[in-house]
C-alpha cells in the first residue's frame, strides 16, 4: 500500500467512527444496555419471561441476547432458579472505571478523613445521565450499627437531599420534586444540605456537592448517621470542612466551583 493509499484508509476509518459517534445507536447495545439496567434493579435477578417484558423485547429475541451476554461473562444463569443475573465481568468493568474516574480518586482520602473524624459512614453517589444516583463508593461506619446502603445502590431522581443538591447548581432531572427557591438559596448560602429522617425515619444525612469542569454537580458526598449520632450542632461543627472538601475535590479533578459558592461554612 502506497503513502497516499494509507493516508486515504486512515482517513476512511477516521471518518466512519466520526459518523459512528453521531449516527444511529445499534440495536443490539441498545438492547443490551437494557438488559443489564433492568438486571440492576434486579437484587435477586429475573427470569427470560420477566427481562423480555420490562425490555419490550421478542422473547426469542430476549433469549439470544442473553445467551450471548452470558458467554461474554456480562451476564450469569442459574439453572436451578433459571434466572439472569448481572455476570462476573462487570466486576473488573466496575473496578476499571472507578480507579480511572478521577473525582472519585480524588474524593478517597477526603472521605477517608470525614468518617475518622465523625465515625460515620462516608458514601459518594454519582448523578446518572437518566436522573437516577449510584452509589459509588463507601468508607464503614466505626459505630456497632451499620448502615446497610452501600456501592451499587440506586436513588431514584426525587430522592431526599441529593435532588435538592442538583437542583441547587443544575439542572432538575425529569421526576424531580420542584424545589421552593428559598431553599435553594439557602443551600447554596451554606454549601451543603441535611436530610434528617426523610429516607428512613431514623436516618439522618449531610452531603454535599463536588463540581465538574463546567461547574455542575459530578458527585455528592454524603455522611449517614442512626439519629442522634448525627446533630445539627454536629453538622454545624464540621460545616467549613465540608465545604473545604468540596472545594478541594473539586479543583483536584479538574473542576470548576462555581460562583456564588461558600468559601466558610455556615448554618442557619
């Protein structure tokens, strides 16, 4: 093959994965994509009859994707209970992604540091492109009582605190609750929001936001506390860490904080 020859190859491949990037979506991803989403709302897994009804998807059609996933170790069978179940390599994809994602590297140690200092459970939950948050990493609680959220646990867009938090520095995702303004100026006023029994009635929640390049909220990180291990004079003794956290995070990862944003924390 000639120089020119190369060059117009190179050139060839260049622009079908530029047309790839913005072209139609391939069924086959597409479906996938569904099927490991719905298993991931799945605890304990589904069977073929279930995934072909909550991925609108032909039965026969169901089957062989599914077959294939669980060759490529996307997807595990049980044969006794014959269901589906999210497979072996998505571990490695998990792990992968999270050392390569740099807020949640960054995020480490400052969580590391909340929960010795607090001896609460620190958890760092990502915003999904759909509205949905991911849990996506934990540091363990030193109290006898554990808290039972951890990686891999989904809220829904109008859950407690985290859809205040987004609304606060973004864009509300569709199913979000409509937050008064007063509230959101006051979150923003101090940085960070509490939750206190509104997942559960004796669970109590601080987090606050760290901020991509363009300022939005990429990551909150949350401290989870049973009742009164978590105060509002607690929150108020550690406000101006965690704002000194976000900020620091922040800005490790390349981010940008926002203007407005507190330098001190405060509480009303």
């Amino acid at each position: 093959m000639t120089m020119d020859e190369s060059a117009k190859a190179d050139q060839a491949v260049s622009g079908a994965s530029a047309e790839g990037a913005v072209g139609q979506p391939v069924p086959a991803i597409t479906r996938a994509t569904r099927v490991l989403d719905s298993l991931v709302r799945s605890r304990h897994g589904a069977s073929l009859t279930e995934l072909a009804e909550r991925c609108s998807l032909a039965k026969s059609t169901a089957s062989n994707l599914l077959r294939t996933m669980v060759a490529e170790g996307l997807v595990r069978y049980d044969n006794q209970t014959r269901q589906y179940n999210l497979g072996p390599v998505l571990v490695e994809y998990g792990v992968a992604a999270l050392t390569r994602t740099t807020v949640v590297t960054e995020a480490r140690p400052f969580m590391e540091s909340l929960a010795e200092q607090s001896e609460l459970a620190c958890l760092a939950i990502q915003p999904m492109p759909d509205g949905h948050f991911t849990a996506v990493a934990k540091i363990e609680s030193r109290k006898d009582i554990k808290i039972t959220i951890g990686v891999g646990e989904r809220f829904g867009a109008s859950a407690p605190l985290l859809s205040r938090l987004s609304a606060a520095w973004g864009t509300p995702a569709p199913g979000a609750p409509t937050v008064d303004d007063s509230v959101l100026d006051r979150i923003r006023a101090q940085g960070y929001d509490t939750a206190f029994g509104e997942y559960r009635p004796e669970l109590n929640v601080v987090g606050f936001p760290v901020f991509d390049r363009d300022g939005y909220p990429c990551l909150f990180i949350t401290l989870l506390a049973m009742g009164a291990d978590l105060t509002l004079d607690e929150i108020d003794q550690m406000a101006a860490y965690l704002v000194e956290s976000a900020i620091a995070i922040t800005t490790r990862s390349g981010g940008k904080v926002p203007p407005g944003y507190p330098t001190v924390g405060t509480t009303d």
